[in-house]
C-alpha cells in the first residue's frame, strides 16, 4: 500500500499533455475566470482523476462523518456541470463542480470572489438553487482551497479507503501525485 498521495485515471489511459491544455482553457472561458492554483496546475498535469488516499470529513454526518473522494472530475465534466446539464436550475451559481462521492455529494470550487479557490461540499439535488432545501448556507466548508482539501484527505487504520481505491487498472496506472 502506498504511504504518499497518488492518483490513477478515471479512464483506461492518462490523458494527452496538449488535450488537456486545450481542454482546460476550453473550461476557463466557460467559467468566465482562470482556475485557480494549485487546481489549475493539477487539472493540466493529471486531468482529473481517482485520488488516494481519499477520505475526508464531512461534518454535517455525526454518525458517518467519512467520505470517498471518488474522483476529480476531467475537466470536460467540470464544464458539463457547471452549464446546468445535469442538476439544470439546481446546479449552485458560482461554483465549478470538481469531484464527487459515491452517493451524490458533490465537491464544489468557490468562484466567488470574497472566497475564491474554497472547497465545499454540496448534497446534489435538482431543486432550484437559492430555494430553502438548495442554498449557499447549506454548503459546508472542505477547505480554503484546493491544495489544503487534498492534504486533508486521510486513511482509517483498516485501510477502507485503499480497499474502496484499489483496482488492477488503478494499480497499474497510478502515479505519485504532487501538487506545487
């Protein structure tokens, strides 16, 4: 088992170096803003991809605070996200879904600018944003950006998170994740 960070793709293959240039200036202009580091710079060497370790709290859940960081998405899915494709009038204004959990919690990069770069966690739902059950006071707090979030991500002593993480095809394809 690996004792620092790493990452495999979300696919059978690491994306192209120059695609993923493309496609990250492709999100930025759809987003109206440059992504911020150290998210950017990780999106334009890793493109996305399945983390580990991967747990993180999320508080709200007393009784089953750990949470899978089941994947960053590529940066074709971020955009996807954000233009209302999936989660239409629900989808929160101002932020760019980055990653999800297996059972539809959401990690979300602040593109506000008193908060730029925060992480938050939000319960995916269709219902309209800014509503009383889908509001900007329901998210909660993962991190002041994206580099802290990722250090915050930790291992149980019973290594769940690496049974969850650890596939042939995962296994044959990681690579040391380093974030500048």
């Amino acid at each position: 088992m690996p004792q620092d960070p790493i990452i495999a793709p979300e696919g059978s293959a690491w994306p192209d170096e120059a695609a993923l240039s493309d496609a990250v200036a492709e999100l930025e202009a759809a987003l109206g803003t440059t992504l911020p580091e150290p998210y950017r710079s990780f999106l334009l060497t890793y493109g996305g991809g399945a983390p580990y370790p991967l747990i993180f709290d999320y508080a709200p859940d007393e009784d089953d605070p750990e949470r899978f960081l089941d994947r960053l998405n590529r940066p074709a899915r971020v955009q996807e996200l954000f233009t209302g494709k999936t989660f239409g009038d629900g989808t929160p204004q101002g932020f760019a879904a980055i990653g999800e959990d297996p059972g539809g919690l959401i990690v979300l990069l602040s593109l506000h600018p008193g908060d730029f770069g925060a992480i938050y966690a939000w319960s995916a739902t269709a219902e309209p944003w800014g509503g009383p059950n889908n509001a900007p006071d329901m998210l909660v707090p993962l991190g002041p950006d994206f580099g802290a979030f990722m250090a915050s991500l930790y291992e149980t002593e019973d290594l769940m998170g690496y049974e969850h993480w650890s596939t042939p095809q995962r296994r044959a394809l990681q690579r040391d994740l380093v974030l500048p």
